[in-house]
C-alpha cells in the first residue's frame, strides 16, 4: 500500500529529449508490437517483463474487468473482486453464498483463476461506506491523522492510511492493513514567465511533451495528457486540474510550449474547463491556428517516436501500466489500488488509482497507458520532493516503500463529459 506522502506534481525543471528510431519488436507470432524504444526499456528496467508480456498482460486485465462488470451485476452476493497476481495471471475472487458455484464455472470457463474469500465486494464497499461514516462523528485531533480509505481486494479487506501510528479505528478495520504515511506535501508556484517569439508549426504535439501555462500570477510546469475532442468536435487535451493557474476559471490561463532549455514557446491554447477537488483534470481548448498539431493518438518520451493509443480501459489491480512525462519520460509499475480516496493536501482525490511509478514535479498531467489503452492522468507522487528518480527507487528496493504515483482514470474524464472522445487515430 502506501508508505510515503502524496505530492502535487505540478513544478520543476523539464527537459526534451531526442532519442533513436525506436526498435520493433516482435510477438510469438512474427508480428511487431511496434513499441518505441524508450517504452521497451522502461517496461524492461521498471517491471523485467518483455514488451509482449506487458501488451498481453494489459489484454488479460481489460478481460478480467469485463467479467467483473458482469459479474457485480449477475453474482452481487459473492463476487469478491478480480486482479492480475504477480505471475500476470487473471484471479477472480469469490465469497461463499448465493449463485458461488454459477460464479465459480463462469470464471474457471473464462480461463480465470478462482480464489475463495471471506466477504464479497458488496461487503467490503459497506465497510468502506460505514468507516466513511464513522469518520465523520470523530473529533478533529482523529479525523486530521485520517489520509483516506480503499478496498483492499487481494487481501479481501479494507485498508486506511494514517499520519501517526495509534489512531483509533473502528472494530471492523484489520489493525494489519492501517498504515502509517507522513503528510502530503505540496509544491511551491513559479513566478509568471514571458514567452519568447516562437515558430507556431514545430511538429507534433503528443502526450507526455511539456507545457507551461501562464496565469495572472504564476506559471506552472506541467506535461500534455491525452490528445482529444470535445462534443463539438474541437480539439483538446486533457490534462491535470491542478495544472491550471487560475483555478478553473474558464480561458484565464494561457498554455505554452515548452521547449527545450525550459524556455517558453509559442501559444498553443487555453483551459477550457478544470476540476480539480474529488477530481484532477483539466480540458485545454488548443488554438485553431496549431490544431494540426495535436491531430494525433500519440504517447512519448518528447523527442522521440510515440506509442499510439488505440481506445480506452478502467484500472485494474495487477495491470502493467506506463506514465510518460516530460520530466521522466516513461516509468512503468503495476497498480495496486483502485477507486480510492487519498488526501492531497486540503482535498480528497475520490476514484483514483495508485501505481508504483516514480513521477517528478513537471510529470503532471501526462498520460498513463496500459497495453495501447489510455488509462489515466498522472495527479500526485508520495516522491515529488527528490530531485530524481533513481534515488526513491534505490530506497523502495531496500525497504519495500516503492514510489506512489495517484492517477485520475480517463474513464470518469470521459464519463463526466459526454461527446469527449480520446483521439484512437
């Protein structure tokens, strides 16, 4: 779970960086996978598994996704929740009750593993539901030390993150799944910069390339998201709430390329709107004059060849996924909860979900893919505060503390706002 605080990603040096042709390689088949380069090396160095294990690995989560829909609605009595285990093989869990044995032949028919448990997701999301509220009849000292509450489903519980060992807890919370974290910290603003004069027409605009946007008073370092269209066909990213400077005020803050050396490009566009509370994201109206530049379903490290994106999926526990920012580029890990509420400093992000990703300040915003799927928009690190990855990483090795990377899921971008469609083309 988590062992470190939480942390805006919004600021801090960015770099482009030019890389070689990627190469292609291939599936069992003979067929290419056709990953960049940059992507293959991080899934080799972050999750030592080959690019056809990650595209078949994050095949198999969306399957198993599919049967858990299903199988909340058809099985709500037992149906106990569905991972990837560590061998990337697809677990469906089932408590015992009514329509089990149904359950049970639907899942092993499916090629899922089953794994008996004692209480159903039915169970675990009331418990969810009755800490929630208990948490609201305590007094400040308890409730202050309180960071959030998720679903545990591997370990068939629920668990909560504290700033301090010892707070009270009611008495249907496992004591082994409360754990300790220091408070989220949030980063400092940048003063306001000046753009310099720039060409309009550089070339592609892709996810995980560098932005700043500009308000009345600050500018902020952030990374594109995903490349889209709003219902009226216009294009548009999105990107993280927390990006925008002037707080969802709609078209006050300006978004700039960043180029390289940190300067501050040509204007690309404004925010059209940004949530930023329960939710983090943001929707930037990009500028008719440069809309041929953000025409394509890329995901990169900047200045090199991107993945294209090729639709969209939900989290899943055990899923192999890949964030790319313009501070780090692409860092991979596997997500290890889902529809969770971590508090980031004086809101709760609900719905989220957390990966054992390293990201830097200037990652925020950028896309976060499985397999070619968009999966989500990078929201906040338990290890903004270092100055590079290799050092949490270093330290996660040796305690088991692993870098947190909190994620907003494009799924509940898209849902909130009917007729945005991520770019598949």
């Amino acid at each position: 779970m988590i062992a470190a605080s939480a942390a805006i990603l919004l600021f801090g040096p960015t770099a482009a960086v030019v890389s070689a042709e990627p190469s292609e390689p291939s599936d069992s088949a003979g067929t290419s996978v056709d990953l960049p380069a940059e992507l293959v090396e991080a899934l080799s160095r972050d999750l030592k598994i080959s690019p056809e294990d990650y595209l078949n690995r994050a095949d198999l989560a969306q399957q198993v996704a599919a049967f858990a829909v299903s199988a909340q609605r058809q099985y709500p009595q037992v149906f106990a929740g569905s991972w990837l285990d560590d061998a990337g093989k697809a677990v469906v869990a089932l408590a015992q009750g009514p329509g089990a044995e149904e359950a049970r032949a639907a899942a092993e028919s499916a090629g899922f593993e089953v794994r008996n448990v004692a209480k159903s997701e039915a169970t675990l999301r009331g418990e969810k539901s009755a800490f929630e509220r208990w948490l609201e009849t305590q007094p400040e000292a308890v409730s202050t030390l309180i960071r959030g509450v998720v679903i545990d489903t591997v370990n068939n519980s629920i668990a909560v993150r504290v700033d301090q060992a010892g707070v009270p807890m009611p008495s249907f919370v496992d004591p082994s799944r409360v754990f300790v974290i220091a408070p989220p910290v949030a980063a400092e603003p940048l003063p306001a910069a000046t753009p310099i004069a720039s060409e309009l027409n550089r070339g592609s605009v892709t996810g995980g390339d560098g932005f700043t946007s500009a308000g009345s008073q600050s500018s902020l370092r952030c990374s594109f998201g995903f490349n889209a269209t709003d219902s009226s066909g216009a294009t548009v990213n999105i990107s993280a709430g927390h990006c925008d400077p002037e707080n969802g005020t709609p078209n006050a803050a300006a978004v700039y390329e960043l180029l390289p050396g940190e300067q501050i490009g040509a204007r690309l566009g404004s925010f059209q709107k940004s949530v930023l509370g329960s939710q983090d994201y943001s929707i930037i109206r990009i500028d008719d004059a440069v809309t041929g530049r953000f025409a394509n379903n890329g995901v990169r490290v900047p200045g090199a060849n991107p993945i294209r994106v090729e639709g969209v999926a939900v989290p899943v526990v055990g899923a192999p996924v890949c964030k790319a920012g313009s501070r780090t580029g692409f860092s991979c890990g596997i997500v290890n909860a889902v529809d969770q509420s971590v508090q980031v400093g004086d809101r709760l992000l609900t719905q989220s979900f957390s990966a054992n990703i390293c990201a830097l300040p200037g990652d925020s915003g950028g896309p976060i893919v499985t397999g070619r799927l968009a999966l989500g928009i990078s929201s906040a690190s338990s290890v903004a505060d270092y100055p590079i990855c290799a050092i949490p990483d270093l330290i996660g090795a040796l305690t088991g503390n692993a870098p947190q990377l909190f994620a907003q899921p494009i799924s509940v971008v898209l849902s909130d706002n009917p007729g945005l469609r991520i770019r598949t083309e």
